[in-house]
C-alpha cells in the first residue's frame, strides 16, 4: 500500500491545503486556525507559501 499524496507539486503547500479543506468541506476559521495552529508547532509557518516540489517530503 504506497502513500497517497496529497498536495499539489506545483502550489505553494498553503494552496494546496486550501482546496483539501474546501474538498473536506472544512470552514474557513477552523482551516485557518488548525494551519497555524501546526504550522507553529512543526516550525513550518515560513514554508507555507513555498510550491511542494521545493519541500522535503521526508524520501530518502
């Protein structure tokens, strides 16, 4: 069973979690809120706006 990925290699990562939560049906504030919610948490806030393909996917 392989790993399904679900970002767009070409958007920026914050894109791509934006339309998962309008795919999920997730309200604006709440979407907004558990982003930067993890985004802090992991040290990500500033490659949120970087396209995927830019991103280390954890492969190696």
């Amino acid at each position: 069973m392989g790993n399904k990925q679900q970002l767009i290699w070409d958007l920026p990562a914050m894109d791509s979690l934006r339309l998962n939560a309008a795919i999920y049906e997730i309200p604006e504030p709440e979407f907004k809120k558990r982003v930067l919610e993890l985004a802090e948490m992991l040290s990500l806030t500033e490659k949120l706006h970087q396209p995927v393909r830019k991103l280390s996917l954890g492969r190696g």
